[in-house]
C-alpha cells in the first residue's frame, strides 16, 4: 500500500518560497503556499543570477522559460567612480558557460518572479493561498499545524520563506529585528535608450567610489538598464522603499564625485527609490521540530556576492532532497539545515568583506585598485569558483 502524499507548508511565495515549492513539489511532496500579500508586486529591481542558482533552475524546467527574459552579460567591467577608468574586466558569458556548465543571468526581479509563478501555477501538487500571512503555529501529534487571520493549515512540515521580517522567524526564535547595516540602496530602472551609449551593451558595469558604489546592467534582453547605487549612510530610511529626488541623489553621492559616464548616468532619474541594506548574524540553529526557515528568513545577504537570491535557491533545492530522504520530517528538516548553515553563513561573511572593499578610499582603494590591475579577468573569475561551482 502506498504511503499518502506528505504536505510541506511553506510560508512565502517570493524567490526563494517559489523555487522551494517547485522542488519539494517536483520530489513527491503536496504543496500549501501561504503569501502574506494579495497579488504578486511587479515592481522591484533587477537581479543577477550566477551558476550555482541558474543550473537549480534550468534542472526545475524553468530554463527556456527564464532565457526568455533573462539577459547573458558578456562580462564585469570594474571602474573608478572619480576617474572612469577600467580597473578590470571579468568574464561572463561564454566563458562561465564554459567554466561551470550554467549561465549568468541577469533579469528583472519581477520577470524572475513571475516565471517561477506561473510554473507554480501549473503544478497541480501546489496550492497557492495569497492573502494568508502566518499568524501562529502549533505541532500536532501527525505534524504541524498554522493559522493566518482567516484561516488554519496542516501540513507535515512548515517552511518559513517569508523574508527578511520573517513571521515564522519570530514565531521560532522571539521577536529580534534585524540589523540596519549603514548603508542605503538607491534603485532605479531606465529606458536603455536614454543612458549612454557606452552602457548599452551586454555588460554589468560596478563603479567603486569612497564609502559608495554603483552597479548597472541590462534587463529585459537590454530594452531596460537598471541602476542600484549603494552609500553609507548612518540612518535607515523609513518603510521598505521610500521614493526620493534626483536633487537627493545627487546630494547623497557627492562625496563620490562620479566622472564620465557614471555621472551622465546618475542624472537621469528623476525619481529613486531607496531602501535600507540589513543582516544578521548567522544564527546556530535554524527551526525546530518540524519547523524550519529558508533564504532571507534564515541568513539575509548584503548585496555585495550577488548572492541573496542564490542562497535562497540553493536553500529549495536542499529542502527538497533531504526531506525526501526522510520518513520523519523533522529529522530530515535538521538534515538540511545541516548542509546549509556553514555554506550560507561563509558566504554572509564573504559579503560583508567584498562590501568593505568596494567602499575604500584613500591609500586603500589605491591598494585596492592596484590588485584589481595586476590580477586578470579569469583570475577574478576563478575567486568565485567556491560559490559558482555549488552542486547540490
């Protein structure tokens, strides 16, 4: 006689909930999707996907589906904010293709989003409940049971995906905020026909400048340029994203004294929206019973790897395999929070250096830059074989 379906509950339907859906569902398991939001958000900014996330994607059956609005840059161009000037050139492209049998993406979050919903969409295991933000929980003598204000679910085992203000979080370890991290991202998407025509092409383009740097790159097969410009700042912006003036960006990245194109840039938007950057510290255990958290919920990332959303999907696939592997699901949730803790909280400490580094100045960042020239692009490159290279 077969054994009746196990239900996963997961709490969260962005990127990281999404996948971990798809993949649980993909491995035999009934899906429960409670979103806290009523519709999907098709704001937000761009996103970059490198190898260890694309290749966890493509095997879900999402690839065609991504390459379709995802763009493949050709490389990394790293510049001086204050002079322009080309301090390397990272190969993308062909080359990480090559070097680890997946694609660096880059896309619009919302595109991303998108995709990994219609395809949940399709999967007749999952059912997605928007509208139910997870109020409370309780084990139960055949697994776990939550409730949202307007009603209760059961499942086998609960997965907190809901992001940085995780409820599942608080319900699990109390009510700790994170940490605001002193700096602030300001965001912007651009028609590509109005930045300059030497940010037109198929790259990512990083300037580093004093306490400050800025990154843009095509979206939506370069039809849009999207912009994020990080600063130190010693005050959190107030709500998650706020809109601000051209004349406060302006103001808030003076000190950078961007030349060139970069500064041609930065006057176009007329309207930002900024954000506030946070962590925290990896923590030493990540759920209990059948309880667990994944992505943001568990490890939030500071953008300076790229990595937020790959550890997230890295996190689904893990969920995936070693819940399967189990009868009793709490045993298998300690499984994967085994694999997951050291790898995630490396790659947290690994963010936070590369962020220091891109925000020197003085002797510094003239030390900084120096190293930049002397080590080539696939030397570069070849620094990020420990996350790039990650198999499940």
């Amino acid at each position: 006689m077969n054994d009746p379906p196990r239900t996963v509950i997961v709490a969260g339907a962005g990127i990281g909930g999404l996948t971990a859906a798809l993949a649980l569902a993909g491995t035999g398991f009934d899906v429960t999707m409670l979103e806290q939001a009523a519709r999907f958000d098709t704001a937000g900014a761009g996103i970059q996907l490198s190898p260890n996330a694309t290749r966890i994607l493509i095997a879900l059956g999402l690839g065609d589906a991504l390459a379709a609005v995802a763009t493949t840059p050709d490389s990394v161009t790293i510049r001086d904010a204050r002079s322009n000037a080309v301090l390397a050139r990272v190969p993308l492209g062909t080359a990480v293709l090559a070097r680890y049998g997946a694609p660096y993406w880059v896309l619009h979050r919302a595109d991303l989003q998108a995709v990994l919903a219609e395809a949940a969409g399709r999967a007749p295991r999952i059912a997605l409940h928007l509208g139910q933000r997870v109020a409370g929980m309780a084990e139960t003598a055949d697994g776990i049971s939550c409730h949202t204000d307007a009603a209760a679910f059961h499942g086998d085992a609960l997965v907190g995906a809901d992001g940085l203000w995780s409820q599942v979080r608080t319900l699990l370890h109390g009510r700790e905020p994170p940490r605001f991290a002193r700096r602030v991202a300001w965001r912007a998407t651009l028609d590509a026909a109005q930045v300059p025509a030497s940010l037109r092409g198929m790259e990512v383009t990083l300037w580093l400048g004093r306490d400050a740097h800025v990154v843009a790159y095509p979206v939506r097969q370069g039809r849009e340029v999207n912009v994020v410009a990080i600063r130190a700042d010693a005050r959190a912006p107030e709500g998650w994203s706020s809109a601000r003036t051209r004349e406060q960006m302006q103001a808030a990245l003076a000190p950078v004294r961007a030349a060139g194109a970069l500064r041609e840039l930065l006057d176009i938007p007329g309207t930002w929206q900024v954000w506030g950057l946070y962590d925290r510290p990896p923590l030493p255990v990540w759920g209990r019973d059948a309880a667990t958290l994944l992505g943001d919920a568990a490890h939030p990332m500071l953008p300076f790897l790229a990595q937020g959303a790959g550890m997230a999907i890295e996190d689904a696939a893990l969920l995936a395999t070693s819940l399967a592997g189990y009868r009793d699901p709490a045993a298998g949730l300690r499984a994967y929070e085994r694999l997951r803790q050291r790898r995630t909280a490396a790659v947290q400490t690994a963010a936070r250096r590369q962020g220091r580094i891109y925000h020197l100045g003085g002797p510094e960042a003239l030390a900084r830059n120096i190293v930049m020239r002397m080590l080539d692009g696939p030397r570069l490159l070849a620094r990020q074989d420990w996350i790039y290279r990650w198999i499940e």
